[in-house]
C-alpha cells in the first residue's frame, strides 16, 4: 500500500537469445554511497533465473510513451515471446553490464547483483549501481543535473498508471525563506 511507486521495464540476459524485460514495482533506492537498488522478484518468473545467473540487470525508467509497452511486459512471459521484438523496442549496449538497455527509455540504471534475499513471495535482488545513461534531453548543459520532471515519468499506484501530475515544490520549499520584498499574499479581485 506504499504508492505511488515507478513501474519500470528491467532489461536482463547476457546474449540476445537471452534478452527479455520483465515489468517491475516492487523496486526503489537503498542507498546514495556507494549508489544501490533493489528490485523483488517473484521465482515463477522468466526473467528470475536470468537475472539470478547472470547477476547482473538494468532498470529502465519508463514514460507515457512507454506504458503500453510497459503494462505488456508485465502481463506477458519472455518464456514464450521476444518482447524486444514484440513491443517494437530496441536493445541497446550498456556501458558496463552485458544486459541490454532499453534505447526508447529516458534513463538506463545498469546494476550488479551484490545480494539475493529471498523474502517470501518474492526474492529481492540488492544492486549496485555500476553506470546509469540519461537522454541528453533531460540533462541540463551547464550541470549535468537530471531534469526528469520534464521527462512525463509514469506512477503506478494500486493497479492503475498514472502520466506525472501537478508540480508542488522543489526540495526544501517547506523551509525556504521568503525573497526580501516579496508580499505576503498576493490580492486578487
Ligand atoms: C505494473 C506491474 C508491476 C509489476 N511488478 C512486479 C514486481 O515488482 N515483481 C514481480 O516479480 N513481478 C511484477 N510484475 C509481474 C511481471 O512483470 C509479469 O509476471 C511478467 O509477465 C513476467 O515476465 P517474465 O516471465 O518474462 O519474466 C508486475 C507487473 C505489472 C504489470
């Protein structure tokens, strides 16, 4: 009931006979330094034992775009069908890791397995991040700062999709101190 969450296409496979995407929530950061992530994943899945062999996937973040694609990799199995094919999307090569990125994607996050802790229902596969690709179009020039609020990321809470929604504040507006000069409230008719 922790939502919204991102729904993200993971990419796996070391060779393209092994690619395939599995569609993931159950996924987030653990950790700034040394950068890692986690995805849970369910062992009845194609994409399990590829990832747990290989120790090695990456996540790509996914877009309005993107969400037909993303909602049917995650209903349909790689056991039966190519969804790079299928899904008209394009495996790229990631800098760091032989698992394909996904070229369609805003943002490829390469990662290395460093634990597998099976948990229940689903085993967690602790990451490190070992490389993450942007789109320049979401790089700003002069910062090389990520500006993913301009890239219309998709939410998923409670089995719905949702395209990004209204912007309320930036990182610390709680407690930012008002510019000299400026009103209190503004008057309107
Ligand atoms: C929005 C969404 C989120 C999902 N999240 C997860 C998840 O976190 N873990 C998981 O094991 N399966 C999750 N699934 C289900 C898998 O993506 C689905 O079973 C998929 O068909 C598995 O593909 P595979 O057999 O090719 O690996 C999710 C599906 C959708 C549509």
């Amino acid at each position: 009931m922790i939502y919204p969450l991102p729904a993200v296409m993971v990419s796996c496979g070391a060779n393209e006979a092994e690619y395939n995407i599995i569609t993931i929530a159950w996924t987030g950061t653990l950790c700034t330094n040394p950068p890692m992530c986690y995805i849970s994943v369910r062992p009845g899945r194609h994409s399990y034992n590829i990832i747990k062999k290989n120790r090695e996937f990456v996540i790509n973040l996914t877009t309005k775009e993107l969400a037909k694609a993303t909602d049917w990799c995650g209903v349909k199995s790689g056991k039966n069908v190519d969804k790079f094919k299928a899904m008209h999307l394009t495996p790229g090569k990631a800098q760091v890791v032989n698992a394909p990125t996904i070229e369609e994607a805003p943002v490829n996050i390469e990662c290395k397995v460093t634990e597998i802790i099976p948990l229940g229902s689903h085993d967690m596969f602790m990451a490190e991040v070992v490389h993450v690709q942007a789109d320049e179009r979401y790089l700003n020039s002069q910062t090389n700062a990520f500006l993913l609020g301009d890239a219309g990321l998709v939410n998923y809470a409670h089995g719905n999709y949702y395209e990004q929604g209204k912007h309320i504040g930036r990182f610390g507006y709680s407690v930012q101190k008002k510019k000299k000069g400026a009103k209190g409230k503004r008057q309107t008719k």
